[in-house]
C-alpha cells in the first residue's frame, strides 16, 4: 500500500512539472512576440521603444524638448 501512494506521488509530481514547463515556455513565446525596435535619442542618447519616440527625417527622440533643442543646435 505504502508503493502504490509513493509511486501515484511520483506520477502526479512528473505530471505537475510537465504542466508547469509547457506553460512557461508559452509565455516566452508570447514575450518574444511582444517585443519592439528600439532607437536611441539623437540628442541625449536613451534608448525607448520605436513607438514612443518621436521621428524627425533619420533621428529619433524622446521628447520634443530634446527635437526642439537638436535642431536649434543645428541652425
């Protein structure tokens, strides 16, 4: 009797951690899937995702301060 719960232990712990690996590594597919192109600021040199930056012709920037302050020392 003692086997027979030591073995059902076991297999519900193989069972367990089977489970538990095929969820974490679907989250890090969709973690991979999530992520984004980075740019670094012309003018102070951060890096921030593509999306929240702003473009202006080939430079990126993180704020429009930092655009403003880039073409003003430009002119």
């Amino acid at each position: 009797m003692g086997k027979l719960i030591f073995i059902s232990i076991i297999v519900l712990l193989v069972y367990w951690l089977i489970k538990a690996r095929k969820h974490t590594s679907t989250k890090i597919e969709s973690l991979a899937d999530a992520s984004e192109d980075m740019v670094r600021c012309a003018y102070c040199g951060v890096h921030l995702p593509e999306s929240e930056s702003i473009a202006n012709e080939d430079n990126f920037f993180c704020s429009n301060e930092h655009l403003h302050k880039y073409l003003a020392s430009k002119s």
